[in-house]
C-alpha cells in the first residue's frame, strides 16, 4: 500500500493534485497576497522602465535590448496570478473566469499571432468576474456587494474598449473613452475598500500634487501619462482624481491589514489603461483583489 502511494506521489498527475492540495489548505488570504505581488512585480517594472526609457537622459547601453527579450515574459505573472486566485474564488464562475485569464495569458506567448485570442480570452475572463457578482445583485440586496461591483464593471467596460481601440477599432473614439472609464474606476477605488480621514486625507494630498505637477509641467507630465500610463484624452482633473482614489485605497487597506485589497489599488495604479495584454491582465488580478471574497472570508 504504501509503495502505491509513492508511486501516485511520483506521477505527474499526483504531483499537480498534490500542489492543488497544498495551495487548498493554505490561508486564502496569504494566497491572495501573492497573487497580488506575482500580478504587481512585472507590471510595475515594465511601467518604470518605459518612463525611465524616454527620459532625456535614457538608459544604460544594453538595458533596452535586455528589456526587448523578456518583456514578453512578464505576462507569466499577472497568468500565474489568475491561477493563484482561482484556487481561492468562490463560486465555479469566477473560478472559470480566472482560469480565463491565466490560460489566455500563457497562450498570448505563442506567437505574435495569438494577441487577438488572448485579448479576447482576458477580457472575457473579467467579464464571467464581474458578470457573476452582478448576478447576485438580483438576490441580494447588499450595498457593500454593490458598491464593491460599480467600480469593478467601469473597469472591465474600460477594458473591452481600450483592447478595441487597439487593434483599430473606432481608435480615436475608443481610446480616450477607455481611459476616462478606466481613471473613473480607480477614482472610485475608494468606494470598493472603503476610506477613513487619514486614507482619504492621504489621496487627497496626493491628488493635488499630481494636478500641480501636470499643471506646471504639462509636456513631462503628458508624456509620463502616455507612455508610462496609456492615458489618452483625459483632462488633468479626472487623472488627479484616479491617482486621489487609487493612494486612498492603498493607505486605508493597509491600515486595515487587507494586503490583498492594498495590492489591488495598486496594481490598479501601475497599469493604467488596459489598452496592452499586460496591463489588461493586470486590470483583472486587481479586479479579482478587490471586487471578489476567497472562501475563507465569508461571514
């Protein structure tokens, strides 16, 4: 009996049950968080560099060439991180939506040829997240299930349109219509984790930094905006506001020790408008973060 069971241990499928077991016993929390962080890394880096890269001063020799050979791998975090996060859903749908977003994420590594694909896949992997939350919403009468939804459903529908705007559908309408939606979204983050006077006196401080500079340095601040945040067509104001909500969220989640919530907010920070793979992806790791309960947190 107990050769069987070394020998199931050694297969490839006992190894995958095994792993799935492990990551089922784990805290749903402590996995969350580390989807959060596989989700924010890569995200957060590919941001900082294409600010870094079109600063005057540029960057090192060699470090562009690197940074063309393994940016394609940086989806392997935010795929990871929808199956990590799928482990810990809820219900079978957001299971399925989550698992969406992993699969698509790998498949995207193909070939240049699988982007449409895998554009499609994640978004509609965020759509099954948000979709079976709405659903709910014909049950439950719940404004905490509602407020966290709103924002979340801005965040998809931004999603959808800036992927579209993308591969040229209607891209001068398209365009600056997915980034109003996706800066209003994390304009609301607030609304999704909830605030208190020192958070909001927080985004608040930031917001107003941010409009200072982007008023005063308008053609640094532009170009930070497009390049490092895909922000198109949005007005100062509306992008203080985002930068005001998302700070919010992050400080009143870590003060409340929700690690996973605080990741959320910022990888909805770092992102900015969906309109690549890698930063829809990301969009639906934060979306998952925020809008979505692990089993283990059900009252």
């Amino acid at each position: 009996m107990s050769g069987s069971r070394v020998e199931d241990a050694a297969s490839p499928t006992g190894l995958v049950a095994a792993t799935a077991n492990r990551v089922e016993r784990a805290s749903p929390g402590s996995t969350r968080a580390v989807a959060g962080v596989l989700g924010l890394l890569p995200i957060a880096a590919t941001t900082l560099y294409r600010v870094a890269h079109n600063t005057p001063a540029g960057l090192p020799a060699g470090v562009p060439e690197f940074v063309a050979l393994w940016y394609p791998f940086a989806i392997l975090g935010p795929a990871l991180a929808g199956f990590l996060l799928a482990t810990t859903a809820e219900t079978a749908s957001e299971r399925v939506g989550l698992t969406f977003l992993g699969g698509f994420g790998l498949i995207s590594l193909a070939s240049s040829s699988a982007w449409m694909p895998a554009a499609v896949g994640i978004a509609v992997g965020g759509g099954v997240v948000v979709w079976n939350r709405l659903a709910r919403l014909k049950t439950e009468e719940d404004w905490d299930e509602i407020r966290r939804v709103a924002p979340t459903v801005l965040l998809v529908v931004g999603l959808a349109v800036s992927l579209a705007a993308t591969v040229g559908v209607a891209s001068t309408t398209l365009r600056p219509l997915g980034t109003i939606l996706t800066l209003l979204a994390l304009g609301l983050t607030p609304v999704v984790t909830g605030w208190d006077l020192t958070s909001l006196g927080a985004g608040v401080g930031i917001g107003l930094v941010t409009l200072a500079l982007a008023t005063n340095l308008p053609y640094v601040a532009g170009a930070v905006l497009l390049v490092g945040g895909g922000v198109v067509g949005a007005p100062l104001g509306l992008v203080a506001f985002a930068v005001g909500g998302g700070v919010t969220g992050v400080v009143f989640s870590l003060r409340g020790e929700r690690m996973d919530r605080a990741l959320g907010a910022a990888l909805l920070l770092v992102a900015g408008v969906p309109a690549t793979l890698l930063s829809a992806a990301g969009v639906i790791v934060a979306v998952a973060l925020l809008a979505t309960e692990s089993r283990g947190e059900i009252s």
